[in-house]
C-alpha cells in the first residue's frame, strides 16, 4: 500500500467543517480525498460504494451520528 493513496471519506454536516478538513487533506501528500456526505445515512451508502480505507466522522449529527456510522 506504500505507493497507493490513502482513500479518506470526509463526514460532517457542518458545511465549513467539511471545507477545512478538504483544504488540510489536499496538502497531504498520498491522501485522496474519495468523498463528502453530510449525514449519516449518505455516509454509510458512500462507505459501500467508495471503499474508502479511512471515515473522517462527526460525532454529533443528526439521524446517523458518527458513532453509528462506525457500527454501520
């Protein structure tokens, strides 16, 4: 896995959360930044389709939290 990107899901309903975290992500080299949701259950749906290897989740949310979308 040393040459392939590290693959992050970005899940927060918090639209400047999701921002900030996208910036800091584009200035790491050998992460690529696969998606955002902005709820859970958008999240759990986007974790099947993306194989994403890493969930970046906001605990607080409503419906799905990010403790449930870890669970899911």
């Amino acid at each position: 896995m040393a040459d392939q990107a590290l693959k992050v899901l970005v899940v927060d309903d918090e639209p400047l959360a999701t921002e900030r975290l996208q910036l800091l992500l584009a200035r790491c080299a050998g992460v690529d930044l696969v998606g955002t949701a902005s709820d859970g259950e958008g999240a759990v749906r986007m974790a099947h389709a993306l194989s994403p290897d890493l969930l970046l989740l906001d605990i607080a949310m409503p419906g799905l939290d990010g403790i449930d979308v870890a669970r899911a």
